[in-house]
C-alpha cells in the first residue's frame, strides 16, 4: 500500500530517513525553503509536468515533490504544435486545476510566451494572476540575462521564480527547431552568464534544457540555487520531464533525453479497443454493471 500523501515516507535512498524532501514534510506544501535545504544536503529531487488535477493527484500521491504546469500543455495537452499559441487564461485554469488535485507539492505555474517579454510590470500582472487565481507557489520564465530585471522585480514582490535557460521552447521559430544549447565555448560561457544572472537577480532554481551534460555540472557547481535538468545529463540537482513522455502517452518519437517509464498509450488504447469490442459483441454492460 502507498504511504499516505501526509505521512513521512519511510528510508528513502541516500538520505536520512525523516529529512527528504518529500518524506520529511507531514502537513504542508514543500516549499523554496525546502528545496534550497535539498541543495545543501546534496539530495536530488524530482520534478514532473502536470497539466490536470487527476493527474496531478497521481503525481502528489507517489511523492513527486515539485509538479510544473508547463507551458508544453500546448503540445502535450491543448494539441498545438508548439508552446507559444498557449495563453495566460490557459495556464490559469490548468494551474489551478493541478494546485485543486495537490495537497504536497510545490505546484510552478509558467508564464507562456508573451505573458512577461514586454516589461517588467507585465511579468508582474501575470505573475500576480497565476498565484491570486490558481494559487501557485511558484512561477517560472525562460530566459536569462533578457529576463533578469523581470525575475529581480518578482522576487522583490514575494513571487518565487523558477528561471530556464539554454533550450528555451518559446524561440522555437528564433532557434529554427529545438537544437542542443551550450556547444562551444562562447555558448558556454553564455549560458553560464545567463544561469548566473538568473541567480544574481533571485530565482529559487534553473531549468537548464538540452545542454552537454559537462557544461551542466559546471553550472549545477558554480551556482547556490539548484539547477533541474531536462536533456542535460546526470549532473544537475533536480531532473524533470514532461510526463506525458515519460509514462509513454506521447505518440511518435520522443527526444533522445526522455526514458518512458510506462506505456501509457499502448494501455489506453488495448482498454478503448476492448471496450469497444465488447460494446459490439453486447457483452457489456453485463448483469453485475446493470440496475435492476
Ligand atoms: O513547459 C515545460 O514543460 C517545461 C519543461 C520542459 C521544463 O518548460
């Protein structure tokens, strides 16, 4: 039987029983307090996309302990081609649906393109709308020099911000397609300015995206915030993935840094199709799913 969402996890690996990040916390949300402490006892966390409530509950449930309502809803969940059609009202309502279906998790609401690029006060207005309305705990915004003084005006208002750098999906039609970041060593140097202003200006942890898994530790070492990878190799503090690849839902082929931990598709589909037989054999509904 799972442990109860409100109950400690019980010897999780490598970390003292009672002091995870997850485990440790019995009555409230984890929050960028307790994931700074994760950095200092050097304990690597988790972190799933989520874009619905039922979902989410899953997640929560198995102790996944930041869920991110992306803005890759656009691809994964909306059915768009890309992140930048998604819109603030979008992301709101799948925020507060994914805080509705959590009770542990710290939930990041992202800003989708367009949301925070013009100024300062507007990152702020829409900031403000994804914490008051869905009631986030945390926000998060691409880009790293370009998007400090909006990161800096936030966190002066209170607003905890997750900052991604390197492969960053809204200039998908900058970048002409999704390639590997950092290669090089004036992209290296860069991308470590960018994680450095992300800092500098107050985030509470980085997305680093497709970037060598060498360039990766060095800024996962060279930073006091965590830094949470995505196609960015072993050597970050946290990892994330979009959870549709991961459990196998996505159709067709799926980046080369995504493991599918399930196949999610291929069961959903054997479950329709038998449905769909029995429907036509008139083999159900049976006696036992019929009232009398
Ligand atoms: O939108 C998203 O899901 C993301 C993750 C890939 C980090 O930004």
């Amino acid at each position: 039987m799972n442990a109860s969402p409100l109950q400690p996890a019980q010897g999780q690996p490598g970390t003292k029983e009672g002091q995870t990040l997850y485990g440790g916390i019995t009555n409230r949300r984890v929050t960028v307090r307790d994931i700074a402490a994760a950095k200092q006892r050097g304990e690597k966390w988790a972190m799933l996309t989520a874009y619905d409530a039922l979902t989410a509950s899953v997640f929560d449930e198995a102790g996944i302990p930041v869920l991110l309502v992306g803005d890759s809803a656009g691809n994964c969940h909306l059915g768009y081609e890309t992140t930048v059609p998604v819109t603030m009202d979008q992301m709101v309502m799948l925020s507060a649906a994914v805080v509705r279906g959590t009770r542990r998790a710290l939930v990041v609401g992202d800003m989708p393109f367009g949301s925070y690029q013009e100024s300062s006060s507007q990152a702020m207005h829409n900031a403000a709308r994804l914490m008051k309305e869905a009631g986030v705990g945390a926000v998060k915004l691409e880009g790293g020099e370009r998007s400090a003084r909006s990161i800096e005006l936030l966190a002066e208002a209170g607003i905890p911000v997750m900052a991604h750098i390197g492969l960053t999906p809204q200039s998908v039609h900058a970048f002409g397609g999704y390639p590997v970041q950092g290669r090089g060593d004036e992209a290296a140097h860069r991308l470590l300015r960018d994680a450095k202003a992300v800092q500098q200006a107050g985030a509470f942890a980085v997305v680093l995206e497709a970037v060598p898994a060498e360039l990766a530790a060095q800024v996962t070492e060279q930073l006091a915030i965590p830094t949470v990878g995505i196609g960015a190799g072993a050597g970050t503090d946290a990892q994330v993935l979009v959870w549709t690849d991961m459990a196998g839902m996505t159709a067709g082929r799926v980046p080369k840094f995504v493991k599918q931990y399930a196949n999610l598709r291929a069961v959903l589909g054997d479950a329709a199709r038998e449905f769909a037989a029995e429907v036509g054999a008139g083999t159900f509904p049976a006696p036992e799913h019929t009232f009398k």
